[in-house]
C-alpha cells in the first residue's frame, strides 16, 4: 500500500466507500460491491525512463447482516489485482487484500478483526496521484497486516480510530513478539478539520518507532481546499545509530467546474550523520471524465541530489 503524506494516496481500502453500491437488500442482509481501477504511465524519481504501471485493479465485497435496528454484523473480503509484482510486471495473479469480520453499531462505532490496516495508514494531506511525500515514513512500517484489531467511531463532530496489530505469522515486518498500536483522534468545527495520530511499532528489524503527527485542513474558501501538516518519527535502531525526522507539508487545491487542479510542498529533516535536508513538491491537474473516473498529469519532485522530475499521467476510476 503506497504511504505517502501530502496526499498521500493514502490508499485505505474500506468497505464505507461512498462509491460501493448495493447489489442486495433483503430480510436484513446487504450485499455491497466496490472497486478501483488506476493505470498510469510515469517515471521514477531516480530514473527518466519511462513505463506504464497498473497501480489499482481491485474489487471486494461487504456482506452485512443486521441483528436489531442498532447492531449490525459483517464480513468483508478484497480482490487485489494490483500487487506490486502485477504494478512491476512480473505477475498477472490477483492477491487478496483486506478480507475481516466486523461488529457495526449506530450508536458506538465499528470493531473490525482480521487483515486490514491501522490508523496511521490514514495520515496525509493534500491531492496528489503519484509524487507525494514519502519522508515520514522509514519503510520498516507495518500499518497493514493479517493480526489486526481496529475500532473506529465517528459522530459527525468528533471522530477516532484505535488499532493493535501483532505478527505471529510473520507475514509483517513487525517482530513475532513485537506489535504495532496506534491512535487517531480528530475533530471537525465551522470550516476546520483537526486530527492527530499518534503509534508505537516494535519491529522485526530490532529497531522501535514511535510516530505522531498533526493534521489542519480549511474549507471555507468556496472551491478550495487549504491543508498543513507536521509529521515526527522517533526511531531507535538495534545496529545503526538513532533517527529523528521531523516532516511539514502544506498542500492545496481548487475545484473548476470537472477541472481539480492541486500543489503541495514539505519540508524534511533527519538528525543522522551526513544526512540532508530533503525539499518535495508537486503540481497537478485532473478532469473528470464521469462520475467517480480522472484523467490526470502530475508533475512533482524533490532537491535530492541526482534525482529526476517526475511525470505522471494516467486514469483512475471507482465504483
């Protein structure tokens, strides 16, 4: 799942995607049916060659059965045709993705246990498709596994996540006797929205992180979008020395009839030895072709040194 930060296509499958349409509703028992579909032609930031990369092709179901008018359980399972040996081409196999049971209520939120992702799986800000900030994160997280207990409420005003993973499996990079646990809090008045998120992750590799971050959007300028957000990981490391990296980003974007045109900058800086600051931005335009479907070209890139400007354009649709 790609982590990035200012947009951070975060990519969260859930089954309360406003796309999902019903296909069943009868004695109490609904059937609900998703998907994504992206494909893009782009290049890496280390590299000016170009390629065409299927970054989405999945599908899934979500079965509901209701108990009483308040308390309702259900089942969830995804089909991803999208995995990163398909993104790279070397495989045309379909993976299962986020497959859990669930416990749903009116009043007091979900329960969901099984393969799905944490809370911190949802942090970023901003609008980007392909080039957004991946300096926050280390690449030993695992926001996502098979071991997962996530609850969820939201009340229109106030809203959380809390989620435990651990790995006896070892499916994860998370250690067999390590584990992963993290808190989303967030609240929404007038044309704000504030949410933090703090998590803890002891890892396979030896290392430990810990991991918080604040997030601020404005919506009150008709058509636009304002967002900032800092980002903090705190890393202790078995062989190499400590890490901390402190991480802003501002992001924006403006509505034009089908038109969404989007840009954000951050900042990032890390206290290792002969490590330098890194600068990221991107710019991007996206027409809506039809309900839930975007034709987009971005371009984006950061001041490392060597590196390329990166260019992107591709289609994404959901149902």
């Amino acid at each position: 799942m790609k982590k990035t930060l200012v947009a951070l296509s975060v990519l969260a499958a859930s089954a309360g995607s406003a796309q999902a349409f019903e296909v069943y509703n009868q004695d109490g028992v609904t059937v609900g049916l998703h998907g994504d579909i992206e494909v893009v032609y782009k290049n890496a930031l280390d590299s000016s060659s170009y390629q065409q990369e299927i970054q989405d092709a999945d599908f899934g179901f979500d079965v509901r059965y209701a108990i009483n008018d308040e308390v309702s359980f259900g089942g969830y399972w995804e089909f991803d045709g999208a995995s990163g040996d398909v993104t790279k081409g070397k495989s045309t196999s379909a993976e299962v993705g986020d497959t859990y049971v669930a416990l749903y209520s009116q009043s007091y939120g979900s329960v969901k246990v099984g393969r799905t992702c944490s809370a911190l799986d949802d942090a970023g800000i901003g609008s980007d498709y392909q080039f957004g900030i991946k300096t926050f994160f280390s690449g030993d997280e695992a926001y996502c596994g098979d071991e997962m207990l996530r609850y969820d409420l939201d009340t229109e005003s106030f809203y959380m996540t809390a989620a435990f993973v651990q790995d006896k499996n070892g499916s994860e990079s998370i250690a067999d006797d390590g584990q992963h646990a993290d808190l989303k809090l967030g609240y929404r008045v007038a044309d704000f929205d504030f949410t933090a998120f703090v998590g803890n992750s002891d890892l396979d590799s030896g290392s430990t992180e810990m991991l918080t971050a604040l997030e601020a959007r404005f919506a009150g300028i008709e058509d636009i979008n304002l967002s900032a957000g800092f980002y903090s990981l705190d890393k202790e490391r078995k062989v190499l020395e400590d890490m901390k990296t402190n991480t802003i980003a501002l992001a924006a974007d403006y509505t034009m009839a089908d038109w969404l045109f989007a840009a954000g900058y951050s900042f990032s800086s890390d206290d290792t030895k002969g490590s330098d600051d890194v600068q990221t931005w991107y710019v991007n335009g996206g027409y809506a072709l039809a309900p839930n479907t975007t034709a987009y070209a971005e371009v984006g890139g950061n001041d490392v040194k060597d590196s390329e400007i990166g260019l992107a354009v591709g289609v994404k649709a959901s149902f």
